[in-house]
C-alpha cells in the first residue's frame, strides 16, 4: 500500500531526497495543512457518508441542541451579559452551527438576542464551502468566520471544540535500546519509511517525562507540542466564560498504559481505520487520542481553572434528564423520525462507542467556582 502515489507523497520524496529526513510530526503537519494538499485544506468533505469518518454533529441535531442548553446555563451563570460569544473552533460541514442556532431561537429568543456566534476555519476552501452552507440556511448574517483566534477580539462567553484537538501534529518518541528516540520520516526507495533519531527539542523531551515517564522499551507514545500551544492561545482570549473541549483520549494516567504500547496513532479514509500512516499522505486522516492532562496544564498556565472533566456519556445525560431528552424531537416529528433518532441518542451515549470513548473537559475564567448540569454525574 506504502507504493501508492498522491500529490503530496511525491513532493515529499522529492523533498526528503534532496534535503534529508523530518521529524514525523512535521510529516503529519504537511499531510493535514499543507496549503495545496493538505487534508483539511481541500474541498472535499471529510465527515459524514460521504467523508471518511463520523462526529457526534453528523448523526443528530440533539448533539448541538444539549449544548445549546448549556450555552444558556453558562450565560445566566455569568450574570446575563448583553453580548455572549460562542466561538466553534473547527466547524466542519457547519452542521452543529445550524443545529444550535436553530434551536437557540426556537427556545431561548432572550438568549438568542445576545447570542453572537463565531466560527473559526483557517482553510480558505473550508471557510469558502461554510460559507455556502451557511447561507443556504438563512444564517449568513448570524455567524462570522474568522481565520485564526488572532482575528478575535476578547471574548465573553465560551470556546467550544468537537474533535479538533486530536488534529494537531504529534511527535512520536519511542525507547530504544534503553533511550528515548523520537521517529523521523525518511524516503527510501520511493517509499516513506520510519527511522529513529534523537529528540528534536527539549519541549518533548520534558512533556514525556512529565506525562509518560515510565515508557517501556519499544513503546511508543504522542506528544502534541500544536495542541498545547493552541490551547494557551484559547486560554488568552477568553476576558470570562467557559472553554468546552469534546474529543477522544484520556487523561495522562489512563492513556499512556502498557496496553497502548503501540501508541494512539491512527489513519482514517472512507470510515476504515489503519496503522499504515504512509499510505496516501494528504488523501487520509490522521490523528492521536488527546492527552486531557496536557491540555489542563496549558490552560491552568494561562489563568484557566477546571471546572469539571467527564465522559460524553455522562455530560449528554446530565444535560437531558431534566426533560427527558425532549431535545431530541424537533417540532412535528413522525414517529419514524422520533424512533430514527432515539437509536442516533443511543450511539452518542453507549458507553462501548462514543460515550465514554469521547471525553469532556471543560475550564473556566472569571466565575467563581460555577456548578454546571453537563457535569452533574461527572466522577
């Protein structure tokens, strides 16, 4: 498979031979963002039937509802300010925007009033194909894309990311032979292949030692120096609010574990999952469980205080017991539709698919200590 030729693999032959071999997280840098071939920064779409996996917007619109509600919970907890920002970061096929807003208006129009919602997309393909979406739904005048957080101003209200956190590049270290070696792409007989080398910087030399210090001979483990980074830049623009972040993985202690000796890497393409990380650079996705520890560091340096972390599970079901997931219907439903979506509920919250395999970790700044319903049954 490793012989299959996309753009983007030939570019980096070309580059790796004349100029020598890359760490793998540079490798899995140009394989998302490169500005041409780049994963995320072509047209195609990557969610849904038709992409090359899933997220909990593409299956039911009760996903953006829930959130919807604690959205409005937030903003009474802040004291009703007259401008909340609710700033999605990674909004793929926009979907979970639509569903949200939607429903703010339907069932909150004193939040909908003060409700301002920002979107930010770097992809100018992406941003461009939102901005379709957005208007074929009437709401090209309620959402503002912006390119990066630089863009924004302070915000009062809350960031919000659903799986964008297991997209930034990783670094990849492994012990050898008693010594942590991190692994580097080098091209050799047309072919992409992995090498060791020695750790390209003191930062992950210092996040293995705190996170994953008792790495085993031949394991390997990920370290997202880009997600860290991206969270301190979060952390500096929240002025007071909340920071939502939803994706797959765990905290430290439970995901570097002798059982995930081989790391968490994988690649996505027409929803089958495989370990061949080589196979068609640019044409598939690749991503690593996010280290929830690493994140809580990044925005506790920033000023951030945690506010709760929980499954999926059990934030959705802290969120719809009170009215019995009646956020689950929208206006005029069949019972067709009604049972459609009940088994959709299902794979969001079975607790052997996406409901405890997503987890939901949620920090804040300028509240005192607030009790939020998304994470009434958290652990």
């Amino acid at each position: 498979m490793n012989n299959r030729q996309t753009p983007l693999k030939a570019d980096l032959l070309q580059t790796l031979a004349r100029s020598g071999p890359i760490t793998f997280e540079r490798y899995m840098a140009l394989c998302l963002y490169h500005p041409e071939h780049g994963y995320y920064m072509q047209r195609a779409e990557r969610t849904g039937v038709g992409g090359d996996y899933f997220t909990s917007s593409d299956l039911h619109p009760v996903f953006a509802r829930l959130l919807a509600r604690q959205a409005v919970e937030m903003w009474e907890i802040l004291g009703r300010p007259r401008h909340f920002t609710w700033v999605e970061m990674g909004a793929g096929r926009g979907l979970f925007a639509r569903d949200f807003l939607e429903w703010v208006k339907l069932r909150w129009p004193e939040f909908d009033r003060v409700l301002e919602y920002v979107v930010v997309e770097p992809g100018p393909p992406v941003q461009a194909r939102l901005g379709v979406k957005f208007a074929e739904a009437g709401l090209q005048d309620r959402i503002q894309i912006a390119a990066t957080l630089e863009d924004l101003p302070p915000v009062t209200g809350c960031f919000f990311s659903n799986e964008l956190a297991d997209a930034f590049p990783v670094a990849v270290v492994t012990r050898f032979q008693g010594r942590l070696k991190e692994v580097y792409v080098h091209a050799e007989g047309g072919a992409l292949v992995e090498r060791f080398g020695p750790i390209s910087s003191s930062e992950v030399a210092g996040a293995v030692a705190r996170y994953a210090h008792e790495l085993e001979e031949g394991s390997r483990v990920e370290v997202s120096l880009a997600a860290m980074q991206w969270f301190r830049s979060v952390a500096e623009k929240l002025a007071r609010g909340f920071v939502i972040t939803i994706d797959y993985g765990d905290l430290a202690e439970r995901l570097y574990l002798p059982e995930r000796s081989a790391g968490t890497l994988m690649a996505y393409h027409r929803h089958v999952a495989s370990a061949d990380l080589y196979t068609a650079p640019g044409e598939q996705d690749l991503t690593a469980h996010v280290n929830f520890s690493a994140l809580i560091d990044a925005g506790k340096g920033k000023g951030l205080e945690r506010t709760g972390f929980t499954t999926q599970e059990r934030f959705l079901m802290g969120l719809g017991e009170a009215d019995e997931f009646r956020d689950l219907y929208g206006p005029d439903e069949s019972e067709a539709s009604r049972l459609q979506a009940r088994l959709q509920l299902k794979r969001l919250l079975y607790p052997e698919g996406m409901g405890s395999l997503f987890k939901v970790l949620i920090q804040h700044r300028g509240v005192a200590a607030p009790q939020l319903t998304g994470l009434k049954f958290q652990r």
